[in-house]
C-alpha cells in the first residue's frame, strides 16, 4: 500500500454521531493526513434505508460502526473483522455482551477493534488502561460513567427539583432519551464498567457480573439531608480487585466534599484508577455528545493507520505572541488619605483597565488596597501598573497577579 | 526476532528514578511479557562511577535514559537513537531543549522517542494529545505541572506560612530539592509546557519562546486577601493558540473555587486540554514521586514492544463476588417516641455496624433519623436493614444510600 493512498473508511450509521464524524472527518482531513500520511475518504455511510453493507465493506479499510444496539451491529463488525478490516466502534453494549468473540475475531484476522468512544465520551479511559498502564497492577477503576444521571442528580441538588422535574429538564436539553430507562436505571454504566473492568483486570467481565442499582428512587430530601453532613450525590461505578476476586458494580452513592468526583457536575464525567504505582489518575471531560464522541471516534482511527506512536513533527510555523489577554489582582500598600482609591482607579481606567472588585483596609496611618480587575490586554495592564508605581503615596512596591475568570462544568 | 527474544533495556542513571524503574520492571515482568509477549531483561545499568555506556548501548534494544540534565544525556540518546535503539526518557530540560534534534535523529532511524514522564508524570497527556487528540485542533493546553510549587502555595493558603517556611517544609518532605530554584522560579514549568505547546500545536516551540515568572515574591497576606474574593492561587503553565500565533507562559495565578483547577492541591499536577471538537478534558495525578515516574517510563516501554493497540487477552481468571465493604446513609421516618433511636442503633449494632453521625427531625408525631454509618460489610449492613425494616415504629420503607469515605489529595 503506497503512503499516498487514501485511508478508506465505512461508517455504519447515520446518526448524531455518525453525522458527527463524518463532519468531523471532512473538517480534519488535512490534520488526519499530516498526522499519518494518508488522506482519509468516505467509503460508504450505511443508513437504515440506503446503501449496501456488503458495497461499503468491499470498499473499505477501517469499519466505523456507530449504529449501537447488538444486532445487527455484532453481525457487521464480525463479518468486517473476518475479512480483515480494522473496526472502530463506540457500541458499548456490542463491547460489553460480545467483547470475547469480537476480541478473538480481531485477533485471528491480525486486526485492531478499538472502542474509546464507548465509554466515556472523550475522556481517553481505555487507551489510558490499555497502553499507558498495560503492566502496572491496577487495583480499582471507578467514575461517573453517565452523564444522563450525573445531570440529573447534580440538578436535584442544586435546585431541589423532584426525580420527575429534573429527569424531564434533562430530556428537554437532549441529555436524556425519551425512554431513559437503559440511563437512569443503570444498565447503561454497566455495560461501561464492564468494559473497564474487563481491560483493567484482564479477564472476562460480562454484563450479568455487574451488579447495579440506578436513581429512580432518590427523593430531593436525601440530597438536603446529605448536604447537612457535606455530601454529595453521584451515581458511580466501581470495579475493584481484591486479590484473585473483583466486583463491579453500579450504584448511588454519596461522597464527602473533598472527594476528586464531588465537583463533577451536570453531564460529565469522570474516571479515577488506582494502583499502588500509581496512586491514582483522575480524567474527567464531557461523557457524550455527537462532536466529542465522533473526536473519540476520530482519535482511534488516526491511531490504527499511524500505528506506532508519531514522532512529533513540526508542520506549522507558528509566531509566539506575548499580546495576551488577563484578568489581574493588584495588592497596593498606600497612605491612607482622600483620593488615594480615585487616582489608582483613574490610572486604570486611563489605560482601558477595569476594576471588578475592590477592597481597602486601613492600618493606621497607611491602607491596603487590593483590587481585582476584569480582563484587559495585558501591556494596557502593565502601563497602568509603570504609572501607579509613580504615585507618590504608594509605600511599597505594587504586587500584581494574574486571575483566570472562567468557571467551569 | 522470535516473539520469545527478551526486550533488552539499558537503563541510564541509578538515582531516585533510575532505582524505582528497574525495582518496578522486576516486581512487573510477568505483567510486561503478558502484554508484550516478550520478557523484559536489564542489559546494565549505567552509574556515574561505574558502567560503560558503549556496552550497554551494544546490548540494548531500547534504552531508557533516567540520567537529567542535558549533557551527557543528549550525546547517550543522541547516539542511541542514530545507532537504531528506541529511546524511553523522563528528561523534560532534553526534550524541551534538543526536541527537534531528538525527533530528527528517530525518524531517520526510524526509532521511537518517548517521553510522558517527562511532563506531568503519570498523568498520560503526552500519549492523549499524541495519539488521542492528534486529529483535533487544540485551542488551549493548561495546568498544574510543578508539583514543588503547588505544595507551597497550598501549604501558605492552608497554613498561613511564609514562603520561605513552606520551602522549608516542602524540602523535608522530598517535594523540593535543596537548590529549588528551577522549580520556584518556573523554570522546570516553563520546559514542560514548551513541550506541550510543541505538540499540542505541531509547531517547534524552544525554551526561549516561554515567558515565565516564579512563586518567590508571594506573600501569605496575597492569598489571605485573595481568599476573600473566593480565589485560590496556583502556578499555571498556559499555552494557547490564537489563529496563527501562540503563546506560552508560566506564571502564578489566582483561580475562582468553580475553576476544575482550583481543588488541585499539595504535590498533585493538572493538565487541562481545550478543543473545540472535545470542549475540554481534564486529567490529574501525581505529579512526579519515584515509583509513578518510573510507572511512566514502563509504560513507553511496553507501547514500543507492544506496537499497535493490543487487543484484549482475558489472561486472568478472576471470580466475582458480591462480598464488599461500604459506608451507607440511612433515612428513616419513624414515629417520635422515646427508645426508637436506642432500637435502631442496637439493631445496626448487633450485625457489627458502627454509626458516624446521626441528625433527628421531630415532624409533629413523626420523625426523621438520618445515620452514616462507617465503613462495614454489605451483607452485615443489608441484613441490619432487614431488622429495622419490621420494627414497628417505621413510617416508610428504609432508604439507604452507599457514601465512600475516602477524601483524597
């Protein structure tokens, strides 16, 4: 096969993410062709009432199935291994109730089936297991594996809604189906925590081992009354090991303040895995959606066809910038008399500074003056910052440190 | 090469990393040849006083270079690479300094150079924005990449200490070196995001490109007043694309405590990953530590025997059981009469559970008991409920929850 060649992909499924990563392909071909040489083409797109499987299989290198659900996808994946083409799939139920056949398929054929995108979105959990920590021991794996549940939850706790409310808030902003029940109930995170639990611990994890619980049955007044004690609520997986037996398992569940997983908010999630040599990883990012599923998508693709890890290539020819934007803190020790605050605010705003909060103490004869500022061109921050140094009832040098202004999740 | 051949590894330098890496690839051989299919076996190990590089290059097919600094660090890896060896190093000043060189010299060979401990130690950001996000357009990389400083400012932000006190006390506990001026200053930060700007951008970033300021000049009352504003400071490295422009910086930074960033605390690093097509992933850990580099660095090493992603081997035959340990929350509406608490704790008492906290809520007749329990048996706990269950003096079915106690970081 010649490096020019096009890398020739079918993707089986037209939905969000099919259309997704599709979208997503044509956007980034010059990246995918940059990072491995080949340029990739649409073989085919397999839709429930157009196109020919048996066509785009013929014509295809990598088989991307995203039609979900076992059948007809057990079939198609199957029969794709068989004839030698690598499989990309974000089917957690197709890993989960059929990995063993799938995993001995790819391996008779000299094939990869790799399935990043069926759990947790984005958030790179199974390469992590896979590759970085293939030969560390690894002693849990746990996490919010669904984002359905981990809106909801975080939604009856911040608002006091009922189970019912926020269950249909969560419908109306597309982060829980019409029939939500695979979700709320737990199959779904089952499904994912025997993927995890099959990788982390090298051994076979069916569906029928996890046992779980979801939060149809969590009332509003368990979350107040568990704030009383600091404790928030989240439906986790956990797959443990202890010496030559695991459990996995799905359940509610609350955690103390100061837990990595209590700030997980709205629909995302998060992954911890632990080993003594290790300690612990925690990932954490947007669990679904059909873009950051489609990159999932995308990333195990390019991996098949670069194959061995890129050697870092410098194809751009960026320039470096110091014209940056930043918010500041700004701690001034000044004399404490009239005017003092009108003239550092009049330096600021002279250069295009302005001032989000302020606060001043007086300590004697002298005040301390601590402001923080909005965001601003950081050379406009700096000038102002020359000319206030100049003023004469400053006491000591200015100190000035940066803020991030943006919240998160 | 039979599959049975050893995976010969020279190993350069003997300090802190250098002892954790070959104590770990002994404690993890069976894991590595499993994952690998070939054996790992040390072909030296050379000491400043003692070992001939020469030698150990000869009978090496990859050299993992545990030595710092950049010389002779860039001559070993240099000739290393030129003589058709993979090369595994945790040397962020070599990578940062020598990159174009280094990668140049592997892909003539057509060698693997890799490098996660180098940035972030355990945290696998190198491998998620060479391999996972290698399609995607990073926008944003940033975070937490000296442990050192991080300790500091928490310790000052916990304890009020000084900086020099908490220098101090990060020196006692090996999370500063005697001379911490590379880490204090930024400097040791500033080689690490020149590395992930360099691949996260594709583009060659040097040491020169990076601005960056220290943590020497802060001062306990910036974060006693910050504290006020809701803010939490830490030493961020931020490099960022904008359209055909970068930059790159290290400096000191105050956080708002809704910023994924802020809860980050003591020795723990943090890289943050922005893209439009991934919103953002998040992934922490320990940030450096002996046993977690050298995990690392195994890692690199069992990806470049491995080659292409392995597919799963259910080599383990691991039981399931149900037979585990959790902490529950238990709310119980009750009748309010005297001897219903004293019931209750005798029952959960009796199957040997032991309670941490309980609040009543007297509601007219009836009342709220919500317990945590500690940790116990889930089989001592469910059969416990299964008493209280039938006492008479129950108003409603028991609820009960699983809490996890552990805090972390």
């Amino acid at each position: 096969m010649s490096a020019a060649e096009p890398i020739r992909i079918g993707v089986l499924g037209r939905g969000t993410v099919g259309g997704a990563f599709v979208e997503l392909l044509a956007a980034r071909a010059d990246a995918v062709e940059e990072a491995t040489g080949r340029r990739p083409e649409i073989a085919g797109v397999l839709r429930r009432s157009e196109g020919s499987y048996d066509e785009i299989l013929a014509g295809s290198e990598i088989v991307v199935e995203l039609i979900g659900g076992t059948e007809p996808a057990r079939d198609y994946v199957l029969r794709a291994l068989r004839d030698g083409r690598h499989v990309v799939t974000a089917n957690k139920q197709l890993i989960a109730q059929h990995g063993d056949e799938l995993f001995e398929a790819a391996r008779e054929a000299g094939v990869q089936i790799r399935f990043e995108a069926a759990v947790a979105g984005v958030i790179p959990v199974i390469r992590v297991i896979q590759e970085s920590l293939s030969a560390t021991e690894i002693t849990r794996v746990f996490g919010i594996v669904n984002g359905t549940t981990n809106y909801i939850l975080t939604e009856m706790a911040n608002t006091g809604a009922s189970y019912d409310d926020a269950l249909a808030r969560a419908q109306e902003l597309g982060y829980a189906e019409a029939d939500p029940s695979d979700d709320v109930g737990g199959a779904d995170a089952a499904a994912k925590m025997a993927i995890l639990a099959r990788l982390a611990f090298h051994t076979a994890v069916g569906l029928e081992d996890v046992s779980f619980e979801g939060i149809e049955a969590i009332q509003p007044d368990d979350l107040a009354y568990a704030k009383q004690f600091g404790l928030s609520l989240k439906l986790l997986g956990v797959a443990e090991r202890h010496e030559d037996e695991i459990s996995v398992r799905v359940f509610p569940c609350f955690l103390y303040s100061g837990h990595p997983l209590a700030p997980v908010g709205g629909p995302f999630n998060a992954v911890m895995v632990e080993s003594p040599s290790i300690t612990e990883i925690t990932m954490s990012g947007p669990g679904a959606g059909g873009t950051e599923t489609a990159a999932a998508v995308l990333g195990d693709v390019v991996s098949i066809v670069a194959g061995d890890a890129p050697v870092h290539v410098a194809r751009e020819r960026l320039a470096v910038t110091g014209d940056v934007q930043s918010a500041f803190y700004l701690h001034l020790e000044v004399a404490d008399r009239p005017g003092v605050l009108a003239q550092v605010a009049e330096r600021l705003g002279a250069n295009g500074v302005s001032v989000r909060s302020v606060v001043q103490w007086g300590i004697g004869d002298d005040a301390r003056l601590v402001m923080v500022m909005h965001q601003c061109a950081e050379r406009d921050f700096y000038s102002a910052l020359g000319e206030i140094g100049k003023l004469d009832f400053l006491r000591a040098e200015p100190r000035a440190i940066r803020v991030i202004e943006e919240e998160f999740g």
